[in-house]
C-alpha cells in the first residue's frame, strides 16, 4: 500500500460525528491489485511527476488523469489531462466528475475502483488491503471487537455476500470451547420448530419415540448462528426471546427447564428493523438479538473484491483477462454476490485452459450486457454519418466528438468499429 502525496489542502479525516474516513484507489487490473490512500490532488499516468501515480500501461498518456478533494462536497473529483485514450467512469467517457463510493476508472487498460467509507470511531486502525475492499474490513473490525464480548451480534446483508464467514470469524474470536451450530431458520420444519430449536422427550408428540437435543443443547458452551432470522414465524419468536433472555430452555414435553451457555449470532438479508415498525418482527425480539448490528454489503459496494475473487476461483495459471473483461465484471452488479460470481468462473473455466485470455465472450451475457450499454455500443451513428462528419471537419477526430457531444474515445471506438480511418480524411499539408 501506498500513499498519494498531497498537493493541495489536506482532506479532512473526520467526519462531524467522529467517524474516521477512509479514501482509497485500488488498481484492480492489470497484475496484482495495488491500492493506495488518497491524501488530496493526484496526478496518474506514465510519469506522473512527484506525488503521482505512476501507472505502467502503454496506452496511458504521461499526464492521464487527476484525483482531487472538492471540500465543497466532501468528495473527489476525476478530471481528464487531454490524455490521448481518454478516461472513462463507470463504462462511459468522463471529462470532469464527482466520484461516489465504488466509481471504476478507466485509463488505458487500467482499471481502478474509488472507495470512500467511514468508520466507527473506537475502532483500531484499519489498513486498506489490495484484495479486501474498506467495507469489508469495517465489518472484520466490528466483528473482532464484539468477538470476545457476551453481546447478541447480528449480521445484515443480501444473501451471498458472506454472512456465514463474518459470524465464523466472530465464533473463532470468542474464545468459547463449544462448537459452532448454525442453523437456517428458513428451512426448519414449522410443525416442530420448537422440537428442532429446544429439543423434545421421548412420547413428547406422535412420532417422538425417543428424546432428542436441540440445536441450543448442541450448542452448549458454544455458538448458534441463526441465519436468515426473518424467515422465523412470528408465532414462534417469543419461545426464543424466553430462552434468549433467561438463558434456559424446556424440552418439548419436558416438565423442567434446561440451562444452556450459548452466543448467539443472528443474520439476515431482510430489513429487520423496519419489519418490527410493520410488525412482522417482534420489537422485542430483534433489541435482544441487534445488540450490534453488522452490516455485510454485497460485492455491488465491494467491486475491489471482485477480480482478486475471481483469480481465486479460477486458480492458479489461468489466462489472463483483458481489459475489456475486466471492465465488464466490474461493472456488473452481481445481485447473487459471492456465489453468482463463483458461477461465473466455474463458466469461464470450462473455456480458459484452451484460449489465450479471457475476453468477454467467455462471460455470462448478463455480465456482458452492462458493459456494452455503459461504454456506449448503443446509439453508435452509422457509417455514412460518421464519414460525412470526418470529411466536414478534415479528419479531426476531436472536432466530430465535439459535433456528436461525445468524447473523443468514444469516436475511435466507433471508428474501429466501421473500419474507418481519420488519416484518409485529413487535408494535404
């Protein structure tokens, strides 16, 4: 990791709250990502000049781009340096814009992801990783402070996102001696979900010809990961609120209660607090359970993860992508998250050991298809147009994206696309 040198005023670090913000560049493609905090005006290119990042990519101009802190607005902004390839923001051509969290950047073959988070303030210092994005690292760090502590944990976040390896984390951290149980509340039995969650005695109910624990006896000394909490029925809910807060359980049919020793962990990709305002949730239940609140976002906030995971899958000695595949991953937006993404490089995989690189065509089309919207493919001019244009204004390429209010990157496409060539155009010296 790197810090950009600052050129200009020094950006605040704190927001108004406390909260310590974190501004971060991560070089995502090509080779191993790279990031580097951003401290204030940063120059990019082949040779950047002091406190610039230098990028190794032939097809970026010495001077490419800039990063500079808008006090204004609390943010960065992007500004092309009359580079020769052009910038490109999120698929499209960029001359001067704000940067909101998650922003991909293009100069070259260069793809770079912009984040921007604030953090709790009482957390330990977070240093920004070239494979973990800033929200991610927010959530281990949370995790980490609430591991050893009694505090009832719930983790939020879509499904996929990796709810699952933050509460194993926070287990591992406890210190406790018992296992860890999880337990999907919406795949239990409705009919016996007590019997499953509190156990029953022999002859308790039709069929019970033997006694059997519950998932909290099993969990004894240990901890209970119940993911997808809000899949629970709301009949159900004040039997774990009674075991929850007396930290005892009864047996179906039993006639005593049972103490039990067990963490409890909670998640779930539904809205939990406005559930309870709705009252599909008991309020009840969910102040016994969010005693911290864990925010999990899928890979949508998280795009600097998105191509270090992708190498994961795919594995040692894979091709590499192209910058044009790249892209197209980065700027999906993954609504299944870690496992639609694990998908997709078991798809690639299939193809990868008999090409050269990986393009887009070897991604799922819906990956495929926001990119080529975002870069324009639509609304291209046809060639009679862009021809007529070329011979109007002599070849100059700059002149026509002036005349079609397009950027000058985009012409070329469109150029190479129709297979023609400025240079036939131009006027005799």
């Amino acid at each position: 990791m790197a810090n950009a040198t600052t050129t200009e005023t020094a950006l605040p670090t704190r927001s108004r709250d406390g909260r310590v913000r974190l501004r971060t560049l991560t070089r995502v493609h090509p080779g191993p990502p790279e990031v580097w905090t951003l401290e204030g005006r940063t120059v990019l290119g082949r040779e950047p000049g002091p406190g610039g990042l230098a990028l190794a990519d032939g097809r970026t101009s010495r001077q490419h781009a800039e990063l500079s802190f808008v006090p204004a607005y609390g943010v960065y902004r992007l500004r092309d340096l009359g580079s020769r390839n052009g910038t490109r923001l999120n698929g499209a051509p960029c001359e001067d814009d704000l940067l909101r969290h998650g922003a991909v950047i293009r100069l070259g073959d260069t793809l770079l992801v912009y984040a921007d988070v604030a953090l709790e303030p009482g957390l330990p210092e977070v240093q920004p990783s070239p494979t973990h994005s800033l929200h991610l690292l927010r959530a281990e760090a949370l995790a980490d402070r609430a591991a050893p502590a009694r505090l009832p944990v719930l983790v939020s976040g879509p499904t996929g996102a990796g709810k699952e390896r933050l509460t194993a984390r926070i287990h591992a951290g406890s210190g406790r001696r018992g296992p860890l149980v999880p337990v999907n509340c919406g795949a239990l039995n409705k009919d016996l979900l007590g019997s499953e969650l509190f156990g029953h005695v022999r002859g308790a109910f039709s069929g019970a010809q033997g006694s059997r624990e519950g998932l909290f006896a099993t969990a004894d000394g240990g901890t209970l990961f119940l993911d997808e909490l809000g899949e629970l029925p709301l009949d159900q809910q004040p039997a774990l609120l009674r075991a929850l807060q007396e930290g005892t359980i009864r047996p179906v049919g039993a006639d005593r209660d049972r103490p039990v020793d067990v963490r409890v962990v909670a998640a779930s990709h539904r809205d939990l607090a406005a559930w309870q305002a709705e009252g599909r949730f008991r309020p009840d239940l969910y102040a016994r359970l969010a005693g911290l609140v864990i925010e999990v976002p899928g890979l949508a906030e998280r795009r600097e993860e998105i191509l270090p995971l992708l190498a994961s899958f795919l594995g040692p000695g894979a091709p590499p992508l192209t910058a044009d595949a790249a892209e197209a991953l980065l700027l999906f937006d993954w609504p299944h998250n870690i496992r639609e993404l694990r998908f997709t490089a078991e798809r690639v995989a299939l193809f990868a050991a008999h090409v050269p690189e990986i393009t887009p065509a070897l991604l799922p089309a819906a990956v495929q298809r926001p990119a080529a919207a975002e870069a324009g493919e639509t609304g291209m001019p046809d060639r009679a147009t862009l021809a007529a244009l070329l011979s109007e204004h002599g070849g100059n390429v700059a002149g026509v994206a002036r005349a079609l209010q397009q950027h000058r990157q985009q012409v070329y496409r469109w150029l190479r696309v129709l297979g023609l060539d400025p240079a036939q155009y131009r006027s005799d010296p």
